[in-house]
C-alpha cells in the first residue's frame, strides 16, 4: 500500500486522474485528512462508498501506532509513535495559553550528533524518518486537540538533527504551511539544530521562510566542541557566519539556544564569550535551563544564576528570553521516554 501522506498533494491527484475519477474528489479527502481530522476513508461521507473502498485498499494513512501518551498538569501532552518497523519516536504537544498550541516533531530515528547532554543521541543513528512519517506525528497531536482548538506553531526540535533529513522534513513542512493542509503559517514553524552550515545554506537558497534555531550552548570551540562534537568539523565562528548569510538572504532573524548547565556554561565567562559573539547581530538568545535526563552528570542552574546570567546578556545589548520547563514530569526531555521504554 502507498502511504498518502508521504506527497498526498501530488499523489493522490494522480492515482484518481488514472481511473476517470473527478480531480476535486482529491480536495475533498485532503480536506477530510487535515481540516476535519478523519481517521479513515470510511468517515470521509461525502465520497462515494465505492471510492472510499478503492482508497482504502490502494492507500494507507497510518503507519504508525501510538505505544505511551502522558498528559503533563500543565497541559502538555507526550507520544511515543511506534513506526512501521518497530522503531519509536516522540512527539509533543503544548498548550501555552488559550490559543497557542505548539506540537514538538522529530524528524529522524535516534541522532548522530552525540550532544553531551541530549538523550535523543545516546544510543545513535537509526535512521531518517519519512515525509509520511512526519506528517503522522502532527496529525495525532492534532487528534488531541478539542473541536474548538486547532494547530498554531511547528517546533522541529525532537528526536533528530532537522538539517540532516530535510529530504523527509521539508515536503512534510510544505504541507503542514499549505493552505490545503494544516494551514500553519511558515513563520510560526520554527527548525532547531546544532548548526550545520550546509543545510542552513540551503535553506537560505531555497527561500525557505520558516524561522531558524541554533542550538549554541558554548560561544567557544573548547567548550562546544565538547557538549556537540559535530562543532569539531565546523567551529563556533563558521557556524555564525553561516547564520549571518541566512539571515541575509531571508531576513529572518535567528535564534541562539543556549541550555544552561551548572558550572559547565552558566559563569560570568561563559555570558561574555557569548555577548563577545553575538553582539551586534539581530538575533534572540533563548536560554533554557537544562532538563534532568538520569543518565547523564549535568544539573540544572538555580533560579537565581539563570537569572543571573540572562541579566549580564541583557545589560549588554542581546535580545534574551528564558524558556522555561514544561512536562519534565512525563520525560518531555528529548528521547527520554523512549530510553525508559527500552528499558522496561
């Protein structure tokens, strides 16, 4: 069976043009796919039966299962989607206030990055996830959301490093922005990554106009390269530049993320190597204090050094924000309950 969504904007068109079927029969079940959050081509009522059969054996929409939902006090709510071959990855939905709600997507099997503090990594690469496969963990977030709620921001920050598989993510992209699909705007979908500077000139070359994100946490080799081994074939300086030309060729400004480790990168140093680095751009420092993972050696800094340190970033001129924690009671950390469940 071929997985719809994996380019049901170009697929599905096709399949019914070959069999004499009306080109707006293809509006109707994408309408049915993304806006009224059918879960399969017998609810699709405004079709004829026959055509929801014939569908029904030529296509499948889900691939995936669901193996753990938590629900966080705060609202935030976590999946582990189990794929077709075994494999599993989390995705994550936040309510943020009445109207926000933001959906937290993986994009790859695991991670080659080897972060020093990141779970998602530890056990390495598997593989790249599909367009399809991305597109499942959107609409199953959808299907928690309540009849007057809808989708409103992308988060590409899970399990994976974004810019390695932007093959799968950004045709799956294309269709959540769609006005056909889920109708999110490009500039609410935001991609997080370490920084490799091919995928980010590719970005800019291609206009993509969704907002980028960093994953900085250290403003020198020495120290990054340690907490993001990948920094050893590129270097804090490369990186920036790289971001410099994005933001030039799409005038988006760029994000900096900046986990906060206790008495790794949190000092007064480590505030001024990153104000020496980024002083003058027109970017935004997101710190965020880092979440627990049991593994790993690093704690998370007091309230009042992250206060301390957003402080000494502001007084010198950086755009800063703090974000802080939701769902570290469900494991919302990246890949950690997909190491629990291994586990067990």
């Amino acid at each position: 069976m071929i997985h719809l969504l994996d380019r049901p904007f170009e697929t599905l068109p096709t399949w019914l043009a070959e069999r004499g079927v009306p080109a707006y029969r293809a509006g109707q079940v994408t309408t049915w796919l993304f806006k009224r959050r059918a879960d399969g081509f017998d609810e699709m009522t405004d079709l004829p039966q026959t055509l929801r059969a014939e569908l029904a054996e030529a296509f499948a929409i889900w691939t995936t299962t669901v193996a753990a939902h938590q629900r966080a006090d705060d609202g935030t709510e976590k999946m582990l989607v189990e794929l077709a071959d075994g494999q599993r990855v989390e995705c994550v939905l936040l309510r943020d206030d009445r109207h926000h709600r933001t959906v937290c997507l993986s994009t790859q099997v695991g991670c080659a990055m080897g972060c020093a503090f990141c779970a998602s990594g530890m056990d390495g690469l598997v593989r790249n996830l599909t367009s399809g496969e991305i597109l499942e963990q959107l609409l199953r977030l959808q299907q928690l959301l309540g009849p007057d709620e809808r989708l409103s921001h992308i988060v590409v920050m899970g399990m994976g490093e974004p810019l390695a598989n932007l093959d799968g993510l950004l045709p799956a992209l294309a269709v959540a922005a769609s006005p056909e699909g889920l109708g999110i705007s490009a500039r609410r979908i935001t991609l997080s990554t370490v920084g490799l500077p091919g995928g980010i000139e590719r970005l800019a070359r291609e206009g993509v106009p969704y907002h980028l994100a960093v994953s900085l946490h250290a403003a020198d080799d020495r120290l990054r390269t340690e907490l993001i081994p990948s920094n050893r074939g590129t270097g804090v300086r490369a990186l920036v530049a790289a971001t410099d030309a994005y933001f030039e060729a799409t005038g988006r400004r760029v994000t900096f993320e900046y986990v906060l480790l206790a008495g790794v990168n949190d000092r007064v140093e480590d505030a001024d190597a990153l104000v020496g680095l980024l002083r003058g751009r027109p970017a935004l420092v997101n710190l965020i204090p880092f979440n627990p993972v049991d593994e790993l050696p690093y704690r998370t800094p007091g309230s009042a050094d992250v206060a301390r340190f957003a402080d000494r970033l502001a007084r010198s001129g950086l755009t800063v924000k703090t974000r802080y924690r939701k769902g570290d009671r469900i494991d919302a950390a990246c890949g950690q309950l997909r190491r629990r469940r291994q586990s067990t």
